[in-house]
C-alpha cells in the first residue's frame, strides 16, 4: 500500500527575512499549491517525478549517496536523495533502528518555482514526511522541534543552498505559525520557540506572483555575512523587522485586522530599506506598487516573485483583475490548519 504525505506552500506574514537572522516570524501554509511524495516498498531503491516514464535506481543507500556526492543525478532528483540521506544519517547517529527495506518515491509539485512559496522546501518536507510514515517513527523517536533542522540541512549541508529555517518550521507544524529563533534559545535547545495560531484569526489575504524566477540566496548569503560581521544597521533592522511579527501576533490575536495591515506594510519598507532596489526588482516592487494603488496592505512572502496582501472577498475581483492586466496571477490565498 503506498503512502502519500503532501505540504503545501508557505507564505510570510511578518518578520521575514529576520527568521534567518536570530529574529522571530509568523507564517501559514496554504492550500493553493502543494508538493506531494508517495512512497511504496518495492524490490530497488528508486526515485523520480510521479511523471518520469522511468526512475533513478540505486544498489542501496551508500550507493545513493555516493551518485549524489558525484553529481551524478539529474537536478530536481538532487532534493529527494538528499532528504533521504539525511534521513538515514540522523537516524544512524541518534540510534534509530530503521529496516534495510527498499522504496519506489515518487514526487510531484505544484507550486510554482522560485517565487518565494517554499517550493524547495515543501518538496523535502513532504519525502521526510512520507520516509517517517514509512518507518513508523514518531515524535519520540524524532522531535518535532528538530524536524525542520533536518530539513533544512537537506539543503545547506548537502546542496548548498543558503536558507532559513521559517518555511520548513511551519510546513512541518501545519497551519499558521509564530516562531523565535532567539539565539540564545537555539543555542541551548537546538530549535526555536514554535506556537500554532489558529487560522481563524487570520483575515482574508491574496496572493499575487509572476513566473519569472528569481534566486536570492546569494543575496540572503552577504546579507547573513554582513550581520555575522556586526554590521550595525543590518543588525538593528533585523532586530526591527523581528518585532513586527511579535505585534503581528498581538494584532491577530485581537482581530485588529488594519493594525496587521500596517505591520506587513512597514515589514516591506524595513526590507526594502535594508536590500535596495537593486536585490528587490522592478517586478517586486511593480506588485507592491499595484497593493498600494489600491490601498491594499502588502509585503514579499518569501524570497521574491509573490506578494501577500489583505483585501476583502468583496474587492478580490477589482484585485485580480488590475494584476493580471499587469501579467501577474492572483488569487485568495486558503490557509490549512495545523495542529491544535
């Protein structure tokens, strides 16, 4: 019988890009785009897209791991073999017993590329979802609180790739999540202080997005450089941006939806004044410029190439339909629940 975990986008409400910084963040998976992983036991141990006509077959596990050390796979491979060797090395390390059982793992993913909506991210988190379902471990034998540290190091210990920990803390958690990453607090107990929120409390947002990618990693890494150095500004706007997402919260929690508003908007302008123009883009900042047109509260979700807003169900289609003369999609965003 095979087992189907999916994860759906993430959107940023407040506090990003602090999250990467020792800051604090609210954000929500949506049900609008998801990525998806079915795992099934089989004879080999292979991977590819639910599409792919044939999949990329391994002897074993070091076998995967040594074609992924070379190179050797094709890109949007790259993610799920190294998911699983994380997987398998954390639990080697932390005396997890796992059957040397052997997979078919099959992805998928409808969330559109380099826009900012933790697509990468929900691609991972749904295999390790899937790979824990199918070992039937639980919390006890992997924290919650350490399974976005897991995810991320996917990523940074094995591709690369410069990233944060918000998008896979709330896409492990479900729902709407508010998160401080207090350095002090990480340091001692290896996550940060994760809360639920409920959804109801959030006010009805859109999302409008391009798809032109983008890539700010390089950019989000001397960003990182420059604070790691004690840059002084980049360090007191961080610690700004941060505070917005504890008034944000506040704010939801009273249902004061214009004070909220506000927040998201002063979030992009600390951003903007920090990053320049130039790391933002003509297409981030044409979007933003329609939001405030409208007089629509809005800010980046993500990296770039989306932005959310509030704006009633009334209004939405007065919204989407100046977006899309400007060539962007746009639509309500549905949050999904997480835990209680």
């Amino acid at each position: 019988m095979a087992i189907k975990q999916s994860t759906g986008a993430r959107i940023g409400l407040s506090g990003n890009p602090s999250d990467g910084f020792g800051g604090k963040a609210i954000a929500s998976v949506i049900g609008n785009f998801q990525a998806t992983a079915t795992l099934s036991e089989g004879s080999r141990l292979c991977i590819g897209h639910q599409d792919a006509p044939t999949l990329t077959t391994f002897r074993d596990r070091d076998d995967l791991a040594n074609k992924l050390q070379r190179g050797e796979l094709p890109a949007a491979d790259k993610l799920v073999a190294a998911t699983c060797k994380k997987f398998w090395e954390y639990c080697a390390s932390h005396l997890v017993q796992l059957p040397d059982n052997n997979f078919e793992l099959r992805y998928e993913s409808s969330i559109p590329l380099q826009v900012g909506l933790g697509g990468s991210s929900a691609i991972i988190t749904a295999v390790f979802k899937a790979l824990m379902e199918f070992y039937r471990l639980t919390e006890a034998d992997i924290p919650k609180p350490i399974q976005p540290n897991i995810v991320l190091s996917v990523e940074t210990e094995e591709l690369g790739i410069w990233a944060g920990l918000q998008d896979r803390v709330v896409q492990v958690y479900g729902g709407t999540v508010y998160m401080d990453f207090n350095d002090e607090f990480m340091k001692s107990h290896n996550h940060g202080i994760y809360e639920n929120l409920d959804i109801s409390l959030l006010p009805p947002l859109f999302l409008a997005y391009c798809a032109k990618p983008t890539n700010s990693a390089k950019a989000h890494g001397q960003m990182h450089a420059r604070y790691k150095q004690g840059d002084q500004l980049v360090i007191a706007t961080m610690k700004e941006i941060a505070e917005l997402a504890l008034s944000a919260r506040q704010a939801l929690k009273a249902g004061q939806t214009d004070l909220l508003g506000e927040l998201m908007n002063k979030n992009f302008d600390l951003r903007r004044r920090l990053y320049g123009d130039d790391h933002l883009g003509a297409i981030n900042l044409e979007m933003i410029s329609i939001a405030r047109e409208l007089g629509l509260p809005a800010k980046l979700p993500g990296s770039g190439g989306a932005i959310v807003g509030i704006c009633s169900d009334e209004r939405l289609p007065e919204v989407q339909k100046k977006f899309q003369q400007h060539g962007y999609a746009c639509c309500r965003v549905h949050p999904t629940a997480g835990d209680p």
